[in-house]
C-alpha cells in the first residue's frame, strides 16, 4: 500500500512548513499564547488566504475536499510548530459539526464564515459528568412556541472566551445517556444568560466553562431535526480525534528530534550523553513509538476517507488514540529525562511540546478511555 503523499499533499505540507519557517519562532508563538485572545487574528485571516480553513470541508460545502488524509497532514505540521490558533476547535470540530448536522441557509452562512476567516467557534458538548461520552448529556432544551429555552453547563469549552458563536448540545426529550432526543443548537456567545468563565489549560490555550440560564434561542438555529444529532457529533468527534491524533505525532517528533540533538552536544563526565549505550537504547524506543503512532494515524484517516462502516471507523479512530496515548507517556517521558531540569523550564520549547502533548493525550478521551472502546466495538 502507498502511504506517501500526493503532490496536493506536499504543496500543502511546503505551505504550513514555510509559514513556520518565516513567521512562527518559538518567541513569536510565547507572545501570541501571552496575548489577550491567545493566538493571532491576523495569522488567522492568513490561514484563510492560504485555504487551510478550507482543508476539513469538501468541495460541496465550498472547502479543498475534506479528506481526512489532508487534514492529517497539515495538522501534523501544526504540532511540529505548537501551533496555538483554534483550528480544532473552529475549523475541525465546530466545522464538522455544522457540515454534519446544518442544512440549507444556515449551513451555507456558519461555513462560509469559517472558511473566510470571519467566525470564530466554541463546541460546547463536554459535561461535568460526562466523561468523554457525547451521549451524557443533561442540559436541557425546552420548547417555548417558536423558542427554545436552554439550561445547563458545559466544560472544557475550547475557544470559548474568543467564540463568536457556540454549538451546544442540549437533551430535548429522553434520559441522560439515551442515545436518541439529542440537538446541537448554534447560540450567539453574547446572548442574555450565557455566562463564560475563562480560563487557561496546561499548554497555555484558551477555553471555558459556559453556563447556559434560561437561554433562548429561535428553534431555526438548531442544526438539522431535533433530537437526531449523537451520529453527526460521533462523526464529527471521530474526526476531531484524528486531527488531534495527528498534531501529536508531530509533536513527538520534534520532542524525538531535539532529543537527539540535546545527546550529541550535552557532555557527562567529559563525554556526550548520546555516546551512552543506555541512552541511545531509550532514543531508539522513542523513535520505535512515534513510528508507530503516526502509522495507526494513518490508518484511521484512510478508514475515516473509505467506505467502511461506522464501527470499522470509530474502531480505527479508537486505535489511533490509544496508541498515540501511549506514545505521548513514552516519548514525552523520556525527553523530559534525557534533558533533564532545563526541560521543566519555560525558556525551553521542550516542555512547552510536552505540555501540549499531555493536554492533546486527554483531549475527547484519553488513551486508556480509548483503549476501553476498542475493545467495546
């Protein structure tokens, strides 16, 4: 089987590779992650000037084709970079979600945003007892005439303090868990009884936790028929997983990268540590783990890309996550190790990657939680 890329593929890696290379030094990404909003709007408006807002739709919904390989690729490059602008969140996960769920009008106007650069997303569909499972779900979506009365709380809202609009989940009929009288709703951040509380996570990004009191919207501002949302938010976060998957993977290999690097000039006893047999033995298993996490990577965007069916998609996504958490424990471990104490300080883009990659670990469902639906499917 050929895994490498097409010529599309590489002209898109050059693109991201370039644009890291000329504007997004280390420095430069501590100063936009220590700004006000947490990444750059002018970086943002490039991105949709280079179409890579446009990479996770397809050619129908005005986007580059929607492969999942794609996306792969260039969200690869976005982890070797520590990218911090909310293209999960907005353009993968918030965009997904409308592509799935939105028909007519108000598809055409949320995606046309986001691939223009103009709208800013916040997916709330995280609960505090949730734990990773998009059926949990107790906010409630009350009918009133033509309205719809939200009530609930929502975490680990990623993007939320910059959002322009945020797509909540919220249980119109059934139990909390029942698979079945689940909506996404589109709510203006800004409305009466949206309350947001912002804060920063591990890695330094931005999110939130919303708080919806007697929140009403217009029933035209749910996405797609009511009660009938878990498929598209599965697909959506499936999708989402393998983005995530693949930043990882391109993190770990500048974590593997500049390890090795480290080796080669950091002398022990008047020698270089790389000459040590030990040491190179554990660089090897690191090696060995970023192969092997960017190989079931792979895998899941080819399997989100074929014809297989939803299990075989949600196997191969799981998969993926669950060795990628593997490799995060692994690799992030050992750089941390191998550089020793300077690695714990904030001078040095080590422990920035290592932040990220733990945050990118937990991220919809942690490897261990992954592994559990694996061997459930």
């Amino acid at each position: 089987m050929d895994f490498s890329y097409t010529e599309v593929q590489q002209m898109l890696q050059d693109s991201v590779q370039k644009f890291v290379q000329k504007s997004y030094d280390f420095d430069t990404r501590n100063k936009i992650i220590g700004s006000e909003t947490g990444y750059s709007a002018d970086n943002w408006q490039l991105f949709a000037e280079l179409g890579w807002l446009a990479v996770p739709f397809s050619e129908e919904d005005g986007g580059l084709g929607g492969s999942a390989v794609d996306l792969m690729v260039i969200m690869e490059e976005f982890g070797k970079a520590n990218l911090v602008e909310p293209y999960t969140a907005t353009a993968v996960l918030g965009g997904s979600l409308v592509a799935n769920l939105a028909t007519g009008e108000q598809k055409e106007t949320l995606l046309e945003g986001v691939i223009g650069g103009e709208l800013q997303i916040a997916p709330a569909l995280a609960e505090p007892n949730g734990r990773y499972n998009p059926a949990s779900v107790s906010t409630t979506a009350t009918a009133d005439g033509d309205q719809i009365i939200l009530n609930g709380t929502k975490i680990a809202v990623e993007n939320g303090p910059n959002a322009d609009t945020l797509l909540v989940s919220a249980r119109e009929s059934g139990e909390i868990r029942d698979v079945e009288g689940i909506s996404v709703f589109a709510v203006e951040a800004g409305s009466p009884g949206v309350k947001i509380r912002k804060y920063r996570t591990v890695d330094g990004k931005q999110a939130a936790e919303v708080t919806l009191d007697h929140v009403s919207v217009a029933a035209s501002n749910r996405l797609g028929d009511a009660g009938a949302a878990l498929p598209g938010i599965e697909s959506a976060l499936n999708r989402s997983i393998v983005a995530v998957s693949a930043e990882a993977v391109g993190s770990l290999e500048v974590l593997l990268q500049k390890t090795v690097e480290y080796s080669k000039t950091r002398k022990q006893f008047g020698t270089a540590i790389g000459t040590f047999q030990a040491l190179q033995h554990r660089m090897a298993d690191m090696f060995i783990q970023c192969q092997l996490a960017r190989s079931t990577v792979i895998m899941a965007a080819m399997s989100l890309d074929s014809d297989d069916s939803s299990d075989e998609k949600a196997k191969a996504v799981a998969a993926a996550k669950s060795r990628v958490g593997k490799a995060i424990k692994s690799v992030g471990q050992e750089a941390i190790q191998i550089h020793g104490g300077i690695a714990m300080t904030e001078e040095l883009d080590v422990g920035h990657l290592f932040k990220r990659v733990t945050a990118l670990d937990l991220a919809y469902g942690d490897g261990d939680y992954h592994t559990q639906r694996f061997a459930a499917l």
